[in-house]
C-alpha cells in the first residue's frame, strides 16, 4: 500500500475514553467521516457537559473495559480505538490506585475482549514518548527501536510500558488485526488544557537549577489526524507522534512570556507541591523528569507512512501562546506563595553552595 493510501475504513468503530476531550474528539471526528457507518463511545461515566453536543453524532454506552466483550461481538465492530488512559494520578479517582486500575488493568481488558471479538480487523492504542524513560544516559534522538535505558520513575511511564507489553502480546495472539500504536510527545495547543499547559501558564515557572532540557510537543489537532488516518488507513506498527523540532525549556518559558525559577533538582517535587496549593494542576514525576531530561524523537517513520508531516513543535507551542494570550488571572494570595518560593530557592541554593565550598 502506498503512503498515506487507504484499504477501506471500517464500517463499525469503538472509540474508549469518549467522556474525555481526546475520546470526544476522536469520536466526533470519526462518526463524521462518511466512510465509517456507525461510532460508539465507550466510558463509564458520562461526558463532561460541554462535550455533549460534540458527542451527537455518536453513540454513547456507558460500561466499563471490563464488560466491553459482549458488546464488540454482538455489534460487530471492526476497530476499536483506545483512548481510556490517565496520563497523571487524581486523588479524586483514586490517586495512583485507580490511575493503574485504568491504564494497566483497563488494557488488559480491553485487549482479552478484542482477542475474542471474531469480527475486529484493527486496534488502536494511545501510547506516549514517555515509554521511553528518561536518564542521563538517554540518545539524543530516540527512534521507535530504541529501548529504554532506564525504567520510568513516573507512574505512567511505567504503565505505558506495561500497555506496550500487552499489545504485542496481542499482536502475537491475532495476528490477522492490525494493531496501531502512537507513541504521542505531549500535546499542546489552543485547545489543549493539560498538565504542560497548566505548567507554563503559571506566572512563576519552576525549573532544574543547571539544566533546560530539550522538549518536543504536538498540537493537538495534528493529533487528531493521526488517530483519524489510523483508523481510515491501514497503519499497523508502533509511531512516534510530535512536531518536529525542538524548544528548549528555557525558549518556551520566554515565548510564553513567564518567568523561569530555577530551583535544586531534590527540591523540584517539593515546587511542585507548592504549584498544586496555588491551584495550577498536578505535577507528577513523568512531569518532573522531563523538565530535568528532556526527550526528543524522530518521526520519520510516521511522515513516510502517513503521507503526513504534523506541524512543527515551535508552531504548536505559538498557537499555544496565541490562545492563551494574556496569561491566567493571579490573586494577591498566589502571587504572594510564588514570592515566597522564589524566596526559599534562593536560600536553599545559597546553603548548597556554602556547604560545597
């Protein structure tokens, strides 16, 4: 088949995680796709309110991974899309608990209802560049061969390379379904709210004293793309997903017009926790380990196959810039946590230096 080329999108589809904005998304996108006969969206609570008219289109089924056997053989379903992961543990759903009760454990039920399913010819995964872990040791580039140096301190990247172990059993299991997996570095965007826009959208951003790691986005419309050809095309194997290019942390502290503090690497976790009291999101040690290494990976691979090139990663990270133009809203209250902690980082690296000298 020739790149980018088609071989009959399926007639049926399951899209998994539809109460979220990527499943929602997808899901939308997919059912408007006139090559694809029927979308159903899976998850077990219902969407957040404003993703129900995005959602008309699509068929709605609220049941867990677990329950999913009965319902992709008695409706026939060609495809199934997961989307169902949590990239940062909620101490709502759970904290790091339920976060492995749905990445890891959700897979694997996922993956023995689609083993049983006699009539599924594809399957694809959402998976992240955080499979590949983060050490001092790490290529400069990471390609989709390369294996990880070190296993992920962070939970998810410790639970997408569980993901990544199951689907190949799969693969070994089925070989006749062909199995996608996109290997996504971390989205941006004018639509995107996620822990890294939470991140840079603070009015003091917390760095590694010593280090500005070079990072990679994709935007999240290009994203889109990606799953919606997967699913039209016919793309079996493991793809790197991101803009091409680099930033470094320093350049997109400076493009998002923050301020960078630079903090002693033990101390980060600890600025972190600072953030989540100041209401900024969760930062978790897949966050903190790349803002220490950075990661950066060749998607030669996806714009040979695809037939398709997502726009860069400094392009992404301004259309970013462009939505969220004028930063968030900081109280007296906030501004005054942030002043303190710049204030104990400097105190906290001046006793570094004395005890050293």
């Amino acid at each position: 088949m020739t790149p980018g080329g088609t071989s009959g999108a399926p007639g049926v589809v399951v899209v998994t995680g539809v109460g979220r904005y990527l499943g929602a998304n997808v899901a939308a996108r997919l059912a408007a796709d006139p090559r694809i006969e029927r979308v159903i969206g899976v998850d077990p609570a219902p969407p957040n309110p404003e993703l129900t008219d995005l959602l008309s289109d699509v068929e709605r089924v609220r049941i867990d991974l677990d329950s999913l056997g009965g319902l992709l053989a008695d409706l026939d379903v060609d495809a199934v899309v997961h989307l169902a992961l949590v990239s940062a543990p909620d101490p709502q759903l759970g904290g790091r608990t339920g976060m492995k009760e749905q990445n890891v454990i959700g897979t694997m039920q996922l993956l023995a209802a689609c083993q049983r399913a006699p009539r599924l010819r594809k399957l694809v995964v959402r998976s992240s560049t955080a499979a590949y872990g983060v050490s001092f040791r790490d290529p400069a580039v990471f390609t989709e061969e390369t294996e990880p140096r070190e296993v992920p301190r962070g939970g998810f990247g410790r639970d997408i390379l569980d993901i990544e172990g199951y689907v190949r059993g799969f693969r070994r299991r089925r070989p006749d379904v062909t199995a996608t997996v996109l290997r996504f570095a971390p989205f941006i965007g004018y639509a995107a709210d996620t822990t890294l826009t939470r991140y840079f959208s603070q009015p003091v951003v917390p760095t590694v004293f010593g280090r500005d790691p070079r990072l990679q986005f994709v935007h999240f419309d290009d994203a889109l793309e990606v799953l919606h050809r997967s699913v039209a095309e016919e793309h079996p194997g493991t793809y790197n997903v991101a803009g091409p290019g680099v930033l470094s942390l320093s350049q997109a502290i400076r493009r998002a017009g923050r301020v960078a503090l630079p903090v002693l690497e033990p101390g980060l976790a600890g600025v972190a926790a600072v953030a989540r009291t100041m209401g900024f999101g969760r930062y978790g040690l897949d966050q903190v380990d790349l803002f220490v290494h950075g990661r950066v990976v060749d998607t030669s691979r996806l714009e040979r196959e695809y037939g398709f090139t997502p726009r860069s990663t400094a392009a992404a990270f301004e259309d970013f810039i462009r939505a969220h133009h004028g930063g968030v809203v900081v109280t007296r209250d906030q501004l005054a946590a942030a002043e303190q902690l710049v204030l104990e980082s400097i105190r906290q690296v001046r006793s570094t230096v004395q005890e050293r000298s």
